[in-house]
C-alpha cells in the first residue's frame, strides 16, 4: 500500500491507538472531528479552515482530535488527486486544539460504509461530530452540539445523534 508521511492504508477505517486509558467521567477526554473524503482537495480545505474558525471553548473538554478518513478511488488506482489530498492531510494540517490522524482505506469503501465506519463509541459519553469533506461549519458548531449533548445526550440511550443541516437554503 501508499506510504506518505508514515501513513499506511489500512483494510477499514478504525480507531487511532490510544496512548492512554480514559477515566470513567460524564465527560470525554476529546472530543472527536472525522472527516470523511477522498480526492477534492480544495473543498477540504475550506472545512479545515472553517473548523480552524470555530470556537473551542468551554464544556471541560481535554482538546478537539482531528481525524481524517481518506477513501481510496473506485477505481482502485491512487490518482493525482487522491495522493496530494492525502499528502496535505499528512503534511500540510496543523490543529493547535488537539491531535490529528490520518486514516487510509487499503479499498474503496464508498460514502455509505465510510459513514457506517467512521466512528464507534467507547462508551455513551464518548463526543464526536462525522463531516463529509464538502461542507463548511459555523464558527458557532462546537457550542451548539455540546449544548445539545449536554441538554439531550444522557436521556436513557433514546437520542441517536444530532444534526447541524438545515432543510433549505
């Protein structure tokens, strides 16, 4: 498999090591920013700079990990496009809030397992928001899920997630 910057592919996307063993707390440690995306490097960009923009404040968080899940073409051939992707997001990111992960996929896995992949909670305190790469978020995201996982997030396993789309434009 591709080699950048220390990054292997691996066959699915899953958690970076952990470095350490988290507290049981009503609180996580991180919070957790997936991206999911593949080869459109400029639209990636403007996410990473609108999140970059967001406050951070607040809520007794330990830091905001950023972690990036690189799908492989359908193709099956790494195109020009996909390596510099790929290589920004090792080598170009810095994220003063936390740490940040790159995560490659050996295969295609397409939008709908990638979005089934991208995250599994160690436990119902676990916090973390799965953005695809063609969105943009407000300075204002941050405060707003962890109202709504503060007000919501421990109502007896009910609330599933939440959503920062609107209906229309």
């Amino acid at each position: 498999g591709l080699k950048i910057g220390g990054v292997e592919g691996l066959g699915l996307y899953s958690s970076p090591t952990k470095t350490a063993e988290r507290s049981t707390t009503t609180r996580p440690e991180t919070f957790k920013v997936i991206i999911l995306t593949m080869e459109r490097l400029a639209s990636l960009k403007r996410l990473v700079d609108s999140l970059s923009d967001s406050a951070y404040g607040g809520f007794g968080m330990g830091g905001v990990d950023l972690i990036f899940h690189v799908d492989r073409p359908k193709t099956g051939k790494d195109t020009a496009a996909w390596i510099e992707t790929l290589r920004w997001t090792v080598e170009n990111v810095t994220w003063p809030h936390g740490s940040i992960s790159t995560l490659v996929a050996n295969e295609n896995m397409g939008l709908r397992k990638a979005w089934l992949e991208a995250w599994h909670p160690e436990s119902d305190d676990d916090r973390a928001i799965i953005l695809e790469d063609d969105v943009t978020v407000s300075p204002l995201w941050y405060r707003w899920v962890n109202g709504a996982y503060d007000a919501y997030g421990h109502d007896g396993g009910r609330i599933a997630g939440f959503s920062l789309q609107r209906q229309d434009l």
